[in-house]
C-alpha cells in the first residue's frame, strides 16, 4: 500500500462505546500511528470521545447527531454535514451506523467528497419492527450503499442480507471486525473485581443492553438452571433495557444469582474470571463480543444469527443455539456446565480460530487498501 498521507474523517452516530464505536477507535489510532491526517466526526460526548482525545485524536463535534428520527432535524443535520465536509476536505470520509451513514453519504457527494467508504456493522431492517419500517429501512439502507464509493460488510452474512437490491453488487466487499492481543487478568485478580468467589461457576456476557442482544431469553434460560446448578450469571455493559431486565429477574425470582454490573472500564480484561461466554442476540453482524470471548479461549455459546457462524463452527470451536429459545439455550448451557472437558477443548479450539482468522491487521490492511482510488 502507498505510504502517502491522507486526511481521513470518520463518522459515527453516537458516541458510546458499543462495537461500531471500537472499530471507529481502532481504525483511527491505526491510521494515525501509519502518518495520516485523522479526525472523527460524531454525535454526544461519549466515551469514545474521551478515548480519541487521550489518543490526541481531533473530535469533530456535531451535538444535535442522534438515532432519532426527525425531518426538521434531520435536515439541520444534513446541512451542518456538508458545512463540515467543506471545511474539513477530507480525501476519504469512512461514515459508520445508519444515520450516519444515510446523512454522510449523500452529503460528502454534494461536498465534493473523493472517496466515501461506508460500513455496514449490521442492518436495522433486521431488528425487531413492523414490516412496514423494515422495508422503508432497507430502502435506505440501499440509498447509503449506493451513494457511497464502496461498502464494507463485516460478515457473508451482512452482505447477502442486501446484495439483492440492484445496482450496487459492485460496490460491496466483505472485511471482518479483528481483534489483537489484549491482557488479561489473574484469574483470582478478575474475580474479586467482578464480586463472585473463586469456586462459583461464573456465566458472563459482555453487551449493550438492548433488546437486540436477547438478555430477556438469557434470564429465562438461567431460571431453568439457577434452581439446580448454584452460580452467578453476569452482565456487564449498559443500556435502555437495563432498568426491564433487573424487573425480569425480580419477577423470575433469580435475582439473587444475578449481577448487573453496569459499564466496566477495559471489561474483556475480566474475561478471565468467566467459566461461560454467552451471547443469546436476536441479530448480530460480527460481535467483537464474541472475538474477545475467544481470545480468552473461554466456551462460548452464541445465537445462530447473523455472522456468528462465520466464527463459530458448533462442536468444533463452540455451540450455536436458535435465537428466542430458551429451553435450548438452557439445555446448551447445561452442557456445558456438566463437561468441563467439552469446554476446554471449544474454548482453545476458538482462541485458534480467532488468532488465525479474525486479526486486527489483517483488517486494517483490507480497510485501508480501500480508501485507495
């Protein structure tokens, strides 16, 4: 790849810290360290702002940027985009998350923007909605691909879900998420920061509480077996569904085996503490979740949904349940709990295939190759 600067924006929606956050922070430290131009455009002041200015990353505020849906203010939005893109002339404008995606996109053409990159980390035609709202959605997700110079899916799956649509079959190039070592803590270390002794079975995820990432089956499944199998289940992350999960597991009566952590600075550090990863989503695209989970080597057990079963092979490197199922997910769980063995094995078995396929360098290689014209 040609070593020459380039000014690069990234955009983004909102401002937390979720998985489209992360590879925003990553690509921009990235293209940083490589000697490029960097700045990122985005909504709120999140955690991911304060993560780009300790990395001396310029933040490119736009505080009227939100999810929500409005004309009036979305046509503010657009303008204030252009104004920015104007000023900023970037060579290449990488926008990420749908509303930032379907604003940035047609702005940075109006702008005179040379090389929009859009990624795809997901699609919101697939989450739970009318069908009505599905099919306007998916319209407009075809809208962003197609104004964009090209678009990167983060899984086969991500791309079959709209590769139907016409004219923009070309446009479109598959580049998973990546993960790269990170430290983990003692085992005893972990577990005294999350609060649960060193004998207790300890069943963890690592999620945004929303209704997307399935935590009510979870609970479900974890009424089945708190009776039998005494043990924690952690959550850690926050979200809209936070305050409704903690009132699910009062109703189920399992509140007393169940922590809700809340947001935890550097998480996957505690990974180590977990004896269970599970992720029950309703849609995913690429969990970064799930890539942590394995590069803890820790048994990992995820919803046959999205790009989950381009990283786990079920049996070989971990189990695959059906999502909105919480009797096999409980029966998946109980599997695990009774063979220490089986998890051993899928736990090592994950760490290999996250060490050779889903590198943090491979994907930054992929990335940047197409900022190129």
């Amino acid at each position: 790849m040609t070593t020459q600067s380039m000014r690069i924006l990234y955009g983004i929606t909102k401002s937390n810290f979720g998985g489209a956050q992360r590879y925003v922070f990553d690509l921009a430290c990235e293209a940083k360290r490589r000697g490029h131009e960097v700045a990122v455009l985005c909504g709120g002041q999140g955690e991911l702002v304060s993560r780009l200015q300790s990395e001396d990353i310029r933040v490119v505020p736009l505080p009227s940027l939100n999810r929500n849906i409005s004309l009036i203010k979305d046509v503010k939005e657009f303008i204030s985009l252009i104004k920015i893109l104007s000023r900023e002339n970037p060579g290449v404008f990488h926008v990420n998350s749908s509303k930032m995606g379907g604003l940035g996109a047609v702005a940075g053409r109006l702008a005179g923007v040379g090389r929009i990159i859009f990624t795809a980390h997901g699609w919101e035609f697939n989450a739970p909605r009318p069908r009505w709202q599905k099919v306007l959605i998916k319209f407009f997700s075809w809208l962003i691909v197609f104004s964009s110079h090209e678009t990167i899916c983060v899984s086969e799956k991500t791309k079959k879900d709209i590769i139907d649509l016409p004219f923009i079959e070309h446009k479109i190039k598959i580049i998973h998420n990546g993960v790269d070592k990170f430290e983990l803590k003692e085992r005893a270390e972990a577990r005294k920061e999350l609060g649960v002794a060193d004998d207790e079975l300890v069943v963890g995820t690592l999620a945004e509480l929303h209704k997307v990432k399935g935590l009510d089956v979870l609970l479900q499944a974890w009424q089945v077996l708190s009776a039998h199998n005494p043990g924690k289940l952690l959550i850690l992350g926050r979200g809209e569904e936070q305050e409704n999960l903690q009132n699910m597991a009062q109703q189920l009566d399992i509140s007393d085996s169940i922590k809700f952590l809340g947001f935890v600075e550097n998480a996957r550090t505690l990974l180590s503490g977990f004896d269970i990863f599970v992720l029950p989503s309703r849609s995913e695209a690429l969990p970064y979740a799930i890539l942590e989970s394995g590069y803890a080597s820790l048994p990992t057990i995820a919803s046959r949904v999205g790009g989950i079963p381009e990283i786990i092979t079920n049996g070989d490197n971990g189990l695959l349940v059906e999502p909105e199922n919480s009797s096999d997910l409980a029966d998946t769980l109980q599997m695990f709990i009774r063979d220490v063995e089986l998890r051993t094995r899928l736990g090592r078995n994950l760490k290999e295939t996250i060490s050779k396929n889903f590198s943090k360098n491979q994907m930054f290689e992929k990335t940047f190759a197409s900022y190129l014209v």
